[in-house]
C-alpha cells in the first residue's frame, strides 16, 4: 500500500505539467525556461507537500520513496514528450532535428 501513496503523487503532478505546457503554448518563446523552471520548482513543492502529508501513515518508507521515484519518473517521460510537442520537434533523425510544418 505504501508504494501506492508514493504513486498517487502522479495524481498532483500530472494536472501541473499539463497546465504548465498549455501555458507554455500562450507566451512567447523567450520565456519558456521561466515555465520549466517553474515546473521544477512547483514539482518541488507539491513532492514535499506530499511526504509531508503521507509519512505519518506509511509504514514502508522505502516502498513509499519507490513510489516517489517511479511517479516523478514517468512525470518526466510526460513532461519531456509534452515540451517537445509544444515546441514542434517530431522527430530527430541522422543528428539533424526535424520541425513540424
């Protein structure tokens, strides 16, 4: 059950890259590392929000940390392919990076 405490942080951190990246669609592309170095830091905050609000019912710290680690992984996997598709890069091929038309 601890392992599913830690996965359920992709339950908060999901909705927050999502509406980073819809943002990120709006404002120009100047400011778009002031976006990710929001994420970073609002994935930050919400991370320790989280064990601070669930550590007093596990009883598995490891287990929960597991959790922790698989959800910001997969959060990652969203989060490169989201700012990816924002900016228009499909597709790299022969080192060369390949723009939408």
């Amino acid at each position: 059950m601890d392992l599913i405490y830690g996965l359920l942080l992709m339950i908060v951190l999901i909705p927050f890259t999502i509406f980073l990246t819809q943002v990120m669609k709006i404002i120009p592309v100047e400011y778009w590392i002031g976006i990710l170095a929001i994420m970073l830091f609002g994935d930050g905050v919400l991370t320790f929000s989280w064990v601070y609000g669930f550590l007093g019912m596990v009883d598995s710290r490891e287990l929960f940390v597991s959790g922790l680690g698989i959800s910001f992984f997969l959060n990652m996997i969203l989060k490169i392919y989201l700012v990816l598709k924002v900016s228009g890069l499909t597709e790299i091929k022969d080192n060369e990076i390949c723009l939408e038309n």
